[in-house]
C-alpha cells in the first residue's frame, strides 16, 4: 500500500510563508521612516539659513535718511536741524536724502505739508522764502539815478518813492512804501569793469495792496529806490511759513 501526499487545500486561515497579511500594500515602519524625516529636517534647515542670510544681507545694505521728527511742517516753513532726524531703510529709495547729505535740506523751505517720520528729499523743499501773506514781489528795473550807485542787496530796506515825469513838473513826489525789503537783485546802476550793464534789476516786497502802483511807477520809469537804515522793519516781514 503506497502513501501519497495530502491534496487537502489549506485552510483558510493559513498564511503564505514570505507574504505578509494584508497583500503588498502597507505602511511603512519607523525604521524606513526615518530616513525621510532626516531629509526633510535638512531641507527646513537649509531653506532657514538662506532666509536669515537674506535678512542680514538685506540689514547690511539699509543706510540713513533724513525723515521729519516734529509732529508736522507747514509750507513755507524754513526747515531747522531740529526739524529733523535720520532713518534707515533699504532698497529703493528714490530722490529721497541721505543723512549725510542732510545739509541739502536744512535752512530750505517746505513746498508742502511734512509729517512726523515721512522721509523727505530735495523735491520737498526750495530756495526760494515764501511770500508772507498780504505782501507782493514785485520786479522793477532802475536806470542810473534811480538807486544809490553803490546798488542794493538782497536784505537792504528800500523806500519805494514814485516822482514826476518830465511832463508832470506840477506833481510832486510821492512815497508808495515806506520800508520794502530786496528780495533778489542783478546788475547795477553803475557798469563795472567787466559789463556794460548800467540797469539795476530788483525784487521788492512789498504790501499786496501797493503791488499795483509800484509796478504802474516801474513801468513808467518814475520809480526810485532810497536805501534805509538796516535795522528799520520792514512793512511786509518775512515769516518761516508759521513754523
């Protein structure tokens, strides 16, 4: 009688050597996640010392700039060292004004309202001193005689007289403004030895109200100026835009 191997089939419950249950797919065990993690944490370090490194490389580059450090300047205001502070910033900073470079602004006039820590430039400020309110410039242009030869200055105090033309013997002098203020000036009643110019050229400030007669007297060439002493005021006065 001969033996022969069983051809029971397996039970049901019985597991394939070399098969895990569950078919091929499963998690993988901690022993296989590791190694990822350690990638990944590699990653974040490199990818946090890049950002650091443009932060400070970012931080090397910012220079100082002037801002305002008053609470606000009004137009018209003559900008004082005090009116003022230094700012950093980075990048782009457009006609803005170094620190260094901040003597480009100070003693010069707002041409607009300024405001704590704004930072400003040359295209914020201007030479040119503001016309305080009620007075007028007004340019007139004096031949010989009709100034002291030695000429005027910007600053001198000048009485602003209308006189008769050569037609009107019967009117006298009249005084249009007692003290105005040179604003600007060029040329001279007396050429020198370099030009031939012998006409003065004058800026005068005067009240609003007078503006018209000084310019009618200036351009009927009836307008002569009388310089004062220095210390008279003038009746316009100069203001720092109310700063």
């Amino acid at each position: 009688m001969s033996l022969s191997s069983s051809t029971r089939p397996p039970a049901p419950n019985a597991r394939t050597a070399g098969r895990p249950a569950g078919g091929a797919n499963r998690l993988p065990n901690s022993r296989e996640r590791r190694p990822a993690l350690a990638a990944l944490a590699v990653i974040l370090i490199l990818l946090g010392a890049a950002g650091s490194a443009l932060i400070a490389l970012n931080s090397g580059n910012r220079e100082a700039y002037v801002a305002i450090k008053v609470k606000s300047v009004a137009p018209g205001h003559q900008i004082a060292a005090e009116d003022i502070t230094s700012g950093d910033l980075a990048g782009e900073t457009g006609a803005l004004t170094k620190w260094s470079d901040r003597s480009k602004i100070v003693g010069k006039y707002a041409t607009g309202w300024l405001y704590q820590e704004q930072y400003i430039g040359e295209l914020n400020v201007t030479d040119l001193p503001p016309i305080p309110s009620g007075g007028a410039q007004v340019g007139v242009v004096l031949d010989a005689g009709r100034a002291p030869s030695d000429g005027v200055k910007v600053g001198d105090i000048v009485q602003v007289v209308r006189v008769p033309s050569a037609n009107q013997d019967s009117v006298g002098p009249a005084s249009l403004v007692a003290a105005a203020e040179v604003t600007a000036q060029s040329g001279g009643v007396v050429a020198d030895k370099t030009s031939t110019v012998n006409t003065l050229n004058v800026t005068i400030l005067v009240p609003s109200g007078k503006a018209t007669a000084v310019a009618a007297a200036a351009a009927s060439k009836t307008l002569v100026l009388v310089k004062l002493n220095p210390a008279t005021k003038p009746d316009v006065a100069r203001t720092n835009g109310g700063g």
